[in-house]
C-alpha cells in the first residue's frame, strides 16, 4: 500500500497543487487547514508524513510542529517562504525533519519526502539506553537526567545526542552528523550545528565549558566520549550488561 501523506496547509491553492502532484505519484492523501484539524486528522488517518505549510505565519508553523511532536513521531516537511536560518533553526528546533524554502520545485519536494518515507521504514526500532554515573538517557522513553535530575530536550536536541550516543567514541564530521540528523540534503548548515550542540551542552554537561561528554575535534567535527570511560550503551531488548 501507498504510504499516506498529510498536507496542512491554511491555503487551498497550496493543498490542491500539492495533493495533485504527490496523487500523481502513487501516494494517498488527506488534508487539514488548521492546526486542531491536522492533529484531528493525525489521530484518525495515522499518515506517514506530513507536509506542513501555514503561510500565513510563522509562528503557527513552529505551534503545530511543537503539538504534533507531543504525540506522534511521524516525519514532518516544512513549506516556507522564510529562508532567514534562526527561522529554520527555530522550527527543526521545534520538532520538523526537513525545511523547504520557496519556492520550490516538485521533484525536489518529492525527493524529500521519500527520503523521509525510507527513513521511517529502515530506522530502528529499538531504541538505545545509555547509562553513565552523571548522565542518563532512556531514548524509548524520551527520558533525560543528568545526575537524577531530570532535562528536558528538544525533539532535535534528543535527536543529535542518539546520533552522537550511537557513534559513541567515533569522531563524527561535522557533515555526516548535519546528514544523520538533518537528512541527506544538509552538511554545510555547520553554524546552526555549533548552536545545537551548544545548547545540548549547556543542559547535559556538568561543566559546559567544558565538556565530559560532547568532545569537539577540531577541524572535523563531534565526538561523545561515553563507552571508552566505563559507561554503559545499553539495547532495551538485550541483557543491562555494560557493553
């Protein structure tokens, strides 16, 4: 079966184009006007992904980023005008898998949108815990503490400490990490990396400045130094023995 595309979006030009071209394609699709009729929508049609684009503000793009993101896990396109990058940072932040300036061409949209697709289909399904004397990091669960208390993160913040965690003591460039997080169609995007990992720093780290966890290397990217100092990478669906 076809997978099911969502399309939000407060224009109807914008749904029909849309709808028409994704339709032509092989894909099912629904639609949503608002923010309560997406998440309606979401509850009911359970879709693959969704294509989200108010317009009309840009603060309704993060809100609905950030509502969807509470409940569902679903990969979420973003359609904007803005190309400002605190803009784009500010809705990724918010919960978004990809951002997409207008305008745009389809085939783009569409390249996209099945990079997306695959990466719900191969990704991992079990997720990794990772247990260390002053950091804490249940991924099934979305649950963070540092030294028993707990942290809240961002979508994209959890996101990039998985991705660090998995790779744990292996550098990572500063575009293959852009790409695991970001998808495969960003790696020069390296200033709103450094505010990532900065922010994720500022809330994992016993002493930000610096770091225990999330070593820079210089001229070529991140590493989190984890499983080498006798911390513990834990499967969910293994044994709690440390790796």
């Amino acid at each position: 079966m076809s997978a099911l595309i969502l399309i939000a979006a407060d224009d109807v030009q914008v749904r029909r184009l849309l709808r028409a071209s994704f339709h032509d394609n092989g894909y099912q699709c629904r639609e949503a006007r608002t923010c309560l009729e997406t998440l309606e929508m979401m509850r009911l049609e359970k879709p693959d992904l969704i294509l989200l684009d108010f317009s009309t503000s840009q603060e309704n793009n993060l809100n609905s980023c950030k509502s969807i993101r509470m409940s569902f896990q679903v990969p979420i396109i973003v359609l904007s005008i803005r190309d400002q990058d605190v803009e784009k940072v500010a809705v990724l932040d918010a919960g978004a898998n990809d951002y997409l300036t207008k305008p745009f061409s389809m085939p783009e949209l569409l390249a996209r949108a099945r990079v997306a697709l695959r990466r719900v289909v191969v990704g991992e399904t079990a997720q990794p815990r990772f247990v260390g004397e002053e950091l804490e990091v249940d991924f099934d669960t979305r649950t963070v503490r540092v030294r028993g208390k707990k942290v809240r993160l961002t979508p994209k913040e959890l996101e990039l400490l998985r991705v660090l965690i998995l790779h744990a003591d292996k550098p990572l460039p500063h575009r293959e990490l852009l790409q695991l997080v970001w998808g495969q169609d960003h790696g020069q995007e390296l200033e709103y990396l450094r505010v990532f990992i900065n922010q994720l720093r500022k809330k994992i780290e016993p002493e930000p400045g610096e770091p225990r966890f999330i070593l820079t290397e210089p001229c070529v990217g991140y590493r989190f130094a984890g499983i080498a100092k006798s911390y513990a990478l834990l499967n969910p669906k293994q044994s709690t023995q440390a790796i």
